[in-house]
C-alpha cells in the first residue's frame, strides 16, 4: 500500500482545478451501522463518514482539503482544494455481494494556474492565471462489491455533473459561458479488516469528460489510501 502513497504524492504535484475525491461507497449490511475514514489521496487529506438510517437506506458525507505551495511563471501561490458533498440512496445485501445506489450533491473551490481564455477582457493576452473556482457537483454512484470476512472488492462507476460557475483572480470575477460537465469517475476499493472494527482501505480511479471538452484542467487518475472504523464490518449476513 506504500506505492499508492507515493502515487497519490506524485499525482498531487501536478495542478488540475478539479480533484475527484475518494469515492464514499459504504457497502452496508443492516440499519445502525455506521463507518468512520480518513484518507490521503491527490485531493488531499479527505474525511469521510456514513451511516446506515434503515435495512435500506443509506447517508453519506465527505470533506478534502489541500493547500499546497506551488511555482509558477516564477510566481509563487498556493495551490488549494476545498470540497464536502453529500449522499443518499439504497442498498441492500446477499450472501456474496452487497450492492448500492446513492446519488447526492458537492460543493467547494479549487485553487490552481491555468490559462482562461475569459480572464482576456481583464488581463489582456496571457500565458497563465492563478485562479480560484467555485465548484458544484451533483452526482449519482451505484457500486457492487464481495461480502467477505477478511478482504473485500469494490466497483464503483460514478457519474458526475460539475460546474465551476465562477472564478476570480486579483479581484476580478468572471461567469464563464460554458455548459457543465458530465464525468464517468470509475474507483476499484480494497477493503481488509486489520483488528475488530478497524480496516484498512485503498481505492485507484480514473475521471474523463462524457460530453464537451472541458475548459480546466482536472486529475484523470486517483489514488488513496486509508484507516477505517466500520461498526458493522464487511461480514455474510445469516438469514
């Protein structure tokens, strides 16, 4: 699990505006449950907790936050990610599988250098501009994983509709012109219990645009890793 360390650190030296957070996908076995993560992935340093409401209901909530020294153009700024969302949705469990399907709503801001064609009216010609972007997301992820004892795999095909309705830099703001855009963000997790309700967690994505091309940069391969506490744990359920 070291290497996904070091991937998630090399992965977080580049500086996309868009960072897909670690995929929040709890997997649950009855009501009551509830789960408890903290993770370092190329977002950041993320928090994530769910809790089981019902035999099929399911909420979820997540937080990254990332501040990072970065040069360029010979000036220096801070690179930051700032991002909670939460989620609702079902699921329900067999013998071999456990299967759910949340949707919910993000929110947050990204700061990073790029060149914005829409900063040319205020700045005239440039190369590139620190910026800082207010993001919304609003997403939908079904996932399906093993319901084993020990070590456990997930699937998870997130779907995602993001807008940055705004950025400024040197205090001009600008609404870009530009339509949202759809991302599949599929993760595969591993899962293994360490000792009681502890378990250890590590999750590999890819992102890419479904429709349009996107106008910012954003971070098409994913890697954390993690502790969790899991009250229920991944285990067969008796019928």
């Amino acid at each position: 699990m070291r290497y996904l360390v070091v991937l998630a650190l090399l992965l977080s030296s580049c500086s996309p505006l868009y960072l897909p957070a670690t995929r929040n996908a709890p997997l649950f076995d009855e009501q009551g449950e509830a789960q408890f993560s903290g993770y370092l992935s190329a977002a950041g340093v993320e928090g994530q907790a769910a809790y089981a409401l019902t035999d099929n209901i399911a909420l979820t909530g997540s937080y990254a936050w990332a501040s990072q020294k970065k040069t360029s153009n010979n000036t220096e700024y801070t690179r930051k990610n700032n991002y909670a969302e939460f989620g609702v949705g079902i699921y329900n469990t067999t013998r071999s599988l456990r299967w759910e399907l949340l949707g919910g709503y993000g929110f947050g801001e990204s700061t990073s250098s790029d060149v914005y064609y829409f900063f040319a009216p205020a700045f005239g010609n440039q190369t590139e501009t620190v910026a800082t972007g207010k993001l919304s997301r609003i997403f939908i992820q079904p996932s399906i994983g093993t319901n084993n004892r020990g070590a456990n795999l997930a699937f998870t095909p997130k779907i995602s509709w993001v807008d940055f309705s705004e950025f400024t830099s040197g205090g001009v703001t600008v609404k870009p012109n530009e339509d949202p855009i759809i991302f599949l963000e599929p993760a595969v997790t591993l899962k293994l219990h360490l000792a009681g309700n502890l378990y250890a967690i590590a999750q590999v994505g890819v992102t890419f645009p479904m429709s349009g091309e996107p106008y910012f940069k954003y971070q098409s391969l994913s890697a954390s890793m993690g502790i969790q506490i899991d009250t229920g744990g991944l285990r067969t359920k008796v019928y």
